[in-house]
C-alpha cells in the first residue's frame, strides 16, 4: 500500500470493516493500520495469510472475526467483540458485497433476498449496532459502500443495483437522524475497481477498454484510491461532510 496522506485523528481510533480480509476490504485495513488505528473486520473465509502479512508489515495483526454478515446476530456479536477488545467503534465501513451478475427473468424471491442480505440488510443492521457506543462519545463516521452502477443504469445485476440506491439513501437518511449525535454517514461510490476478483472473472481485455472510454481519466481504479477517500471521509478532514454520496471512478458518472 502507498501512504499518500496521514490522517493523525485516525491513530488509536476503533475501525470495524465488513470483508476485511480481501480485495477493497484487505486494502482497507492495511490502509487504516498505516494510520495506526485498531482495526477489526469480520468475514467468512479464513484470513490467517492476511493476519500474517499484516503482523509483518505493522507489527501487530488487525483482529479477525470469522462470520457470515448475513447472520445479523453473529454479524453484531463480532462488532460488541471488537468494541471490548479496541473501545467503541469510532468507524464503521460497510465494505462487503456481493455483484454476482444475474437475470432479471431468472432471478428468484431466494435468491432476492440473499443479494439484500448481503448488500443492504448487513449495512444497516451494522450501523445499529455502532450507534449507541458512538451516541455516548458524542462522535463517529460510517462510510457505506455503493457503486456508480445504479447511477449508469447498467444492466445484468438488478438486485445489486437496487441495493447500492438504497444504501446512498440509507446514508441520508441515517446522517440526518444520528447527526444531533455528532455522527456522520456518507456513502462512498466506486467505479470499476481492478480486485483481483474482478481480474479474474470480468475483466476481458475488450470490457477494460470499454469502461475506460466511458472514464474522463484513463487510468483504471485500483483499491487504493478507494483506501484514500475512505481514510478522508472516517478522519476529521471530513468533519462537516454527511449525508452525501461521494464518487471516486474515474469520471465515468457527474452527480450535483
């Protein structure tokens, strides 16, 4: 990871990620230990190489919570255990997703609701779960993942862009209801992010250089970009910001 800014507010404070082991997820926990803050993520697979390669790099590993987010009890279980080990959350990302592509005529009321689960139930139900410790402090951040792909209107993930439309109204109307309290919710939404992932399962060479012509800078995303806006938007940098959708992808969308 490359170290573009410090954000000193950061250092000490209790970072709780969904799906911090991989992908955006692992990126963002290497970003905000850089910072020296304490961070926890749950996630389903086992992130022992992550834990390692992190203990190496920092000096200490960030600590792992095995679970399904879309077992809403386990998923608030990790975050009271993270809360014990490192203090009350003082951020919250709301990272994990699921963009399997799908068909609108195939797609399934089971498999509907999986996709929310997974996409949108989780987030909010994660954010319940912060809200009273950071109510007492009289601070803390959520940032929750969308996607520009709602916004495109782009076709073959419809339960996945219904849900990244909700999470940026979701973050509204939290940011208003929980800002008396000194919180602040802000959606984040990226482009097309070159995980290793998407690499391996979308990323032809003919799809690459579509979406790069749709962007005004023809320089694909890389997860640290979306490490950079998320550290901006959890550090006191962002301190009047709420409420809001901010986009990182390229200029593919203009919002305003």
């Amino acid at each position: 990871m490359t170290r573009t800014a410090t954000f000193h507010d950061l250092a000490g404070k209790s970072i709780f990620i969904t799906g911090g082991g991989a992908g955006i997820g692992a990126a963002l926990a290497d970003g905000f230990m850089a910072q020296g803050a304490q961070v926890a993520f749950i996630g389903r697979s086992d992130a022992s190489d992550f834990m390692a390669q992190m203990a190496e790099k920092h000096g200490a590993a960030p600590l792992f919570l095995q679970g399904d987010i879309t077992d809403t009890r386990r998923l608030q279980e990790a975050i009271a255990q993270a809360a014990t080990v490192h203090g009350p959350i003082d951020v919250l990302v709301n990272n994990a997703a699921n963009d399997a592509r799908h068909s609108t005529a195939e797609l399934t009321p089971e498999v509907w609701d999986q996709l929310q689960a997974i996409n949108l139930k989780a987030y909010f139900f994660a954010a319940q779960a912060v809200m009273q410790g950071m109510q007492t402090k009289g601070s803390g951040a959520i940032v929750n993942f969308s996607s520009i792909s709602y916004m495109m209107g782009q076709a073959g993930y419809p339960a996945y862009m219904a849900a990244n439309g909700a999470i940026t109204a979701l973050s509204r109307g939290l940011a208003r209801e929980f800002g008396p309290d000194g919180i602040r919710v802000n959606a984040l939404a990226p482009g097309w992010v070159l995980t290793e992932k998407q690499r391996a399962t979308w990323a032809t060479p003919e799809a690459l250089a579509a979406h790069l012509e749709k962007q005004c800078l023809k320089t694909h995303l890389t997860p640290q970009d979306l490490v950079d806006a998320t550290l901006f938007l959890a550090s006191d940098s962002s301190r009047m910001m709420t409420g809001q959708c901010m986009v990182v992808d390229g200029g593919v969308v203009v919002t305003g």
